[in-house]
C-alpha cells in the first residue's frame, strides 16, 4: 500500500513490553499508522474519535476480553476488521472469536515472522473492508440516482440492478443476477464502475 492509503491501525495489549515490541515490528515492516494503548477501553475511544481501518487486540486483559472488545466493535462499528493476536490459544477461545465475528485470528509466536504475517493479514483485511465501503457506497449513489442503471459482466449478465431498473421493468419483467436478458436495450453507455463493469441505464423497448 501506498503513503496515501496506510491503514490506521489500533494496537491493544495490556502488556507493555509485548506492545512496545508489537508496534515496533507494525512501523518498521508496514507504513501503517499505529496508535497504541494498553487498555480496550481506550481503544475504542481512539476508533469511535478517529479514522480507524483495523483493530488489532490482545486476548487476556484486565478490563475486558479481546472477545468483548470485538463485540463492542461489532455492535458499534459494523465490519470493522478486528484481528485477535493473542498468545491465549485455545479452541474456546478462537470459537468465541468466530462466533462473534472477529476478523482473523492469530496466536502470538516468539519470531519476526509472526509479525510479518500479522502485517499480511491486516493489509488484506483493510483491502477487504474498503472494497467493500466503495462498493457500498457506490450502490447508494446508483439508488440514489432515480433511473434505471444495471452492470453486465463482459459475457452481458447483470452484476447489478438498482430499484429502479427493476420498477421500470414492470411485475412481468424478472432480473436475475447472473443471467442475460434480452428484453431490454441499451440507451446510453459509460464505462465507469468500481469493478470496471460496463455501466448501462435501460429502458424497455416500446
């Protein structure tokens, strides 16, 4: 990742020397922005305050879990990426993890290596995440838009319809995406779309 897209990334583990060692791995493998506390409470002041892209939380602390912390973020922050990098491995561990919806899991090792992966997995989960806040607002802007517009694959088949191709189509007209559809033609074509899919509004044909 470049400068201009370096994850924001908390770092929480209530021991100090682990989290000194921790955010110095992040900065010198990453060019990732690392915020450090020694308290899950903080750290969700510093996500709800600033622009936060991961969270990356110990297991085992005093004032909550790193469970609880992902439930907290969960609740309140949606899909959030919060990846549990504990040296507590256990099987009920990584199930409550799971259950509740953490992002990635891993156990603390005594290497480098282990950081080198924990830096893999954050830049693949931020990826994930924008990906899907691009895509999710770019479906607002096509809703929000009031004509019909669809997104065909290079093979024709709807990636996308917004609501109001499909009022546009009538009760008797069914788009399913996935599947090509003959029914309609295209009126006007602008290449433009964060999958670089052909962007179509249509009419039915009169």
């Amino acid at each position: 990742m470049t400068t201009s897209e370096s994850p924001h990334v908390v770092y929480v583990d209530d021991d100090a020397a682990l989290l000194d060692l921790g955010e110095t791995y992040l900065r010198k493998l990453s060019s990732f922005e690392v915020p450090t506390c020694s308290d899950p409470r903080v750290a969700l002041d510093i996500v709800r305050d600033s622009d936060i892209d991961c969270v990356v939380s110990d297991y085992d602390m005093p004032a909550m879990t790193g469970v609880e912390l992902l439930e907290t973020v969960r609740e309140d922050h949606g899909s959030l990426p919060l990846i549990l990098f504990t040296g507590k491995g256990s099987e009920e561990v990584a199930s409550d993890a799971i259950s509740a919806g953490v992002t990635d899991y891993l156990q603390k090792q005594p290497s480098s290596e282990q950081y080198e992966l924990l830096v893999n997995r954050i830049e693949n989960s931020v990826s994930e995440h924008r990906a899907t806040r691009r895509a999710e607002r770019y479906e607002t802007v096509l809703e929000a838009l009031g004509y019909p517009v669809y997104v065909v694959d290079e093979r024709g088949r709807f990636e996308y319809v917004n609501d109001a191709f499909v009022d546009h189509g009538g009760s008797e007209v069914t788009v399913t995406v996935g599947r090509t559809h003959d029914g309609f033609y295209v009126r006007t074509t602008a290449t433009a779309s964060p999958t670089t899919a052909r962007q179509r509004s249509a009419s039915k044909p009169a």
